[in-house]
C-alpha cells in the first residue's frame, strides 16, 4: 500500500509539474501576444493620430484655398465689373463722335500749337482710367491698375509729338523767314 501511494503521490507530482509547464507556456503565450497585441494598438494609434493631423491640416489647407479662392473669383467679378463699366463709358451715346465733332472746331477757333498744348488725353479717357484707377485702388487689384495705365496711356501719343514737334520747327522756320524778311 506504502508503494502505492508513492506511486500515486509521483504520478500526481508529474502531473502537476507537467500542468504548471503546460500553464506556464500557455502564460507566456498568452503574455507575448498581449505584448503584441498592445504594440499594434501603440502603432495603429500613432498611425491614427498622425492621419487625423494630417487631415486637419489638409481640411484647414483646403478651408483657405476655397476662402482664397472665393475672394479671387469676387475681386475677377468686380474688375470685370469695372471694365464692363469703362466700356460703357467709353461707348456712350455722349461719347461716340466727338472728336468728329470738336476736333475741327478747335483747330479753327485757336492756332495748331494752341490745340497741341492741350491737354492730349480726352475727357472720356480721363474719366475712365480714373474710375478704373479708383476701383483698382479699392480692390487692391494690380490688373485693373495695369488697365488703367493703358487707358490712360494715349496710343498715339509719339505721333502727337512728332507732329507738334514738327509744327514747332516749322512755326520757328517760319518766324525766322520773318525775321530774315524784316532784316532786308
């Protein structure tokens, strides 16, 4: 009987030894893949976060391209506006033909050089490129500026001057024959 329990008491320590090895392995089975399992839960969260500022920089990114956008697209609308306006100025009723029906006029009233004295833009040209300096002004908008400056610029302003220099040379030539006459 005393062999027996012996035998017992050994199979029953073998078997609990092979119970704590078998428990110990499923532990640190266990606590790897707990392990793991909370690294990949470290990465997707990093991961996560990292997406998620990315995307609020993406979505601010995208906010103030559509606001720059936006406020592009009104300033386009109030230069075309404003040379829509220019335009119907320049073709008004009270404008078409009165260079016809001045110029001529004033050429006879005073002398060549007189009217080549005068002021060479014309009033309507004036008026626009003021009102399209004013609305560049306003609207801080370097196209209309750019506008302005070549309405405002006479597009024949070198023949101008090349036909008043002429009748300069031409009216002193003339004063000089004077002269020269007056001298005999």
């Amino acid at each position: 009987a005393y062999e027996m329990l012996m035998q017992d008491l050994k199979a029953q320590i073998e078997q609990a030894t092979q119970d704590r090895t078998e428990k110990s392995e499923t532990k640190a089975k266990k606590l790897q893949a707990k392990a793991d399992a909370e690294g990949d839960k470290a990465d997707t969260t990093s991961t996560r976060d990292a997406d998620q500022a990315y995307l609020n920089d993406l979505t601010a990114t995208c906010e103030q391209k559509a606001s720059d956008f936006e406020s592009r697209q009104q300033l386009r609308a109030e230069e075309i506006a404003a040379i829509d306006k220019a335009i119907e100025i320049l073709s008004s009723a009270a404008v078409t033909g009165n260079a016809e029906k001045y110029l001529p006029t004033m050429l006879q009233k005073g002398s060549a050089l007189a009217v080549l004295r005068a002021n060479s833009e014309s009033q309507v040209q004036t008026q626009a490129a003021e009102y399209l300096r004013g609305r560049a002004r306003e609207l801080s908008s370097r196209v209309l500026s750019a506008l302005a400056g070549r309405v405002a610029d006479d597009p024949f302003r070198k023949v101008k001057k090349m036909i008043k220099d002429l009748l300069v040379r031409l009216m002193e030539e003339a004063n000089d024959e004077a002269e020269h006459k007056g001298w005999c």
